[in-house]
C-alpha cells in the first residue's frame, strides 16, 4: 500500500473519532476569531469616519486629529494581527494536539528522552563547537530496519553572557542504519560554512552542484545520485528548511534543516476532518522513510 494511503486509512479508520471534537473546537475558536476581527475592523472604520468628519470642522475638535487617525490605524492593524496571532498559537495548538496522533502509522513513533546523542551531532562534523543541546521535542521510531530520531532541537554557541546565540535551530533526523557504507560523506548547503577538513568532491550532478558541496573522507562515492538530490529537495521544500546539512557517517546519516517554527502545519480556517488537509504533516515524515528506502539499496 503507498504510504500516504496508509495514512488515509488511518486517519479513517482509527483517528476520526477522536478528531470530532477537536473539530468543535475549532469552529468555535474560528467564530471568535472572526467576531473580534470584524469588531476591530469596524471599530477603525468608525474612528476613520470620525476623523475624516473633524477634518473638515475648523474648531478646537481640529486637536483630536491625531488621537483619532491613531486609534483608526489601531484597530484596523490590530484586526488583521488577532488573526495572526489566534492562528500561531492554533498551530502551537496543532503541535501539542495532533502531531502526537500521527507517530502510529508506519514507523510507530514513541516520545524519546530529550539531548540524548550529542556525540553523534559532534561525529557528524557538521556543526562547530556548541555549548548545550536542548532538544524541545524528540521522537523515536522504527522503518525497514533503520532506528529515527527526529528532535526539534537548539544548538547553542558557548558564549559568557546570559543570553545564548543559536548556533542551530530546526528539525535533526538521524537514521541509524543496519550497515555501513564505509565511508563518511557530507553535503552542506552553499549558506553553511565548512566544518569539515575532507575533501569536496564533484558529484557530476549540475542542480545539487549550484546549491550544495559535498565533502567525503575518501572520494569513493557510491551514495551521491540524481535520485538522492530529488529526495534532499523535498526535504527543503516539506520541512519550509533555511538551509540542508547531511552527514552519511559510516551507519548513522543525520540530517540537519533549519526552521524558524520546527514542524508547524495546518491552518485555523482549515477542516480537522479532511484527509488531504494533513499532507504537509504527512509528507515530511514519507520523506524520511522514502530516504531510508533509498539507502537500503545498498544493503
């Protein structure tokens, strides 16, 4: 059965119930939304009124200009910013409510201890030195032999100062194969710096050539494809990724994207109850496993 179907025949069969009345939810959270939205918006309208009818009135009233013209902007501008803020923390809600719904299908993912494997983020050579890492989420499953971990993690730099520089911030996926390729290669985006002291080699493939290098510690490369590159750019446009780091380290590949907001998806004014409404969420986890099924050829 093709991933997405099982997902659909999930969401079906087993996680509908469950869905009705987070659906209630938020239909009510969507006319509040609304309500005080349309309430702000006329609420500038009549204070727009007002002072277009004191403009013309050359009295004393003629002072109140700017506290009107001030008060019109405010609650036009707040009208639209209530619904980007009601749908931000929607998401947060989504991400607290939903995504643990869809860790069962496929690779049955299980909640996982947090900062757990800083030694293999340090072995993959794809970041300088960090001081801590503190993971916000983190997640363990299995697919076709491979153990994933996929964290919502912060790297950051060891700075004095009570405030942290990020060194990273976004989704870390590390696949921990059941072979090794003997070898230990890496691609990083043309906006990350080298952290690595192989040797870049040339993968004869012109796209991946114009956004990524790759490194390896010996130039034997059995891993590097066209197909690879079409999985590596779903990668970046599933996870909406700043930039793409991969480290193929022996038996371990991790896979670095950093986000502005790790694994946010769906919309306020978007139906709970409809399958294909989920495919964002559902396409980053099929990237991973379709990129397991790529390294397992070489099996």
């Amino acid at each position: 059965m093709d991933k997405k179907e099982i997902y659909y025949k999930y969401i079906q069969e087993k996680l509908m119930p469950m869905l009705y009345p987070l659906e209630e939810y938020r239909l009510k959270l969507v006319r509040k939304v609304v309500l005080s939205s349309v309430f702000m918006f006329l609420a500038g309208i009549l204070f727009a009124f007002i002072f277009i009818y004191i403009s013309y009135k050359h009295t004393i009233a003629l002072l109140l200009l700017p506290i009107f013209l001030f008060l019109m902007y405010m609650f036009f501008i707040k009208s639209i910013v209530n619904i980007m803020w009601e749908g931000r923390k929607y998401q947060n809600w989504l991400v607290d409510k939903i995504l643990p719904y869809f860790f069962e299908p496929v690779a049955n993912f299980k909640f996982w201890p947090k900062n757990n494997d800083v030694e293999t983020v340090i072995n993959s050579k794809l970041f300088k030195n960090f001081e801590t890492r503190e993971d916000i989420l983190a997640i363990f499953g299995i697919y076709n032999k491979t153990n994933i971990i996929i964290s919502n993690t912060n790297l950051t730099l060891p700075v004095k100062s009570s405030i942290k520089s990020n060194l990273f911030k976004g989704t870390l996926i590390q696949l921990e194969l059941p072979f090794s390729i003997n070898n230990h290669i890496i691609l990083n985006s043309k906006n990350e710096p080298k952290n690595n002291n192989f040797k870049q080699i040339n993968p004869h493939i012109d796209e991946l050539n114009k956004f990524l290098y790759v490194f390896a510690k010996n130039e034997e490369n059995k891993v590097i494809s066209e197909y690879l590159w079409q999985i590596i750019k779903r990668f970046g446009a599933d996870y909406i990724a700043k930039s793409f780091q991969m480290s193929i380290n022996n038996d371990v590949v991790l896979i670095a994207l950093k986000q502005k907001n790790p694994w946010i998806f769906g919309f306020l004014f978007k139906s709970l109850l409809k399958e294909k409404n989920y495919d964002e969420l559902i396409e980053r986890f099929i990237v991973i496993y379709d990129s397991i099924d790529y390294f397992m050829q070489f099996y």
